[in-house]
C-alpha cells in the first residue's frame, strides 16, 4: 500500500475554507416557488422540471419516507442527478422542520 502524499494529509487535515455554508450570498440568485411533491416542499431550480424528474422526484421521496432502498433508471440527459439531489435535500429538510 502506497503512503498518502504530504499535500492529501495536509489538505485533509486544515480548516474549512468558508465558515459560512456558501463562500458567496445567495440573495441575488433567481428563485424559483417550490414544487409540492407527495408532501414534500422541494426546490427546484429550473421551471417547470421535465415529467420524468417529477416521477424521480416522487420515487425519491416515497422511498426516503419509507426508508427504503430504491433503485430509479432514466434515459440520459434526463436530469437524474439533479432531480435525485432536490429530492433527497428537500426531504432531509422536512425531516429536520418536522423533528
């Protein structure tokens, strides 16, 4: 096994570049109203999003509430990774609203 180089080490070990969570404000970013799906607030930053991030959106979080394993395919450049994040982070939002 090869020992990890001086700048990995040194990288790992120093402190957070920002201590806020974004380095810059998000005041002046352009939002969009949040779309309701099965019963979660999710921000998405693009309107409308295609009907397929929706189905994945909705898989997320059913599958999230359950807290179960779920395995979703779509067609690439359907948005899949985007959908997947807005979901997960907004479920994990509602999680902590909730308590």
């Amino acid at each position: 096994m090869r020992p990890r180089s001086s700048v990995a080490l040194t990288l790992l070990s120093s402190p957070p570049l920002h201590p806020r969570p974004y380095p810059f404000p998000l005041s002046h970013l352009p939002t969009m109203p949040p779309i309701l799906i099965s019963g979660t607030l999710i921000d998405f930053p693009h309107d409308p999003p295609y009907g397929t991030q929706k189905v994945l959106m909705g898989k997320v979080v059913a599958a999230a509430d359950r807290r179960a394993h779920a395995l979703l395919e779509a067609p690439t450049g359907s948005g899949k990774t985007l959908a997947l994040l807005c979901a997960a982070l907004a479920w994990q939002e509602r999680l902590r609203v909730e308590g």
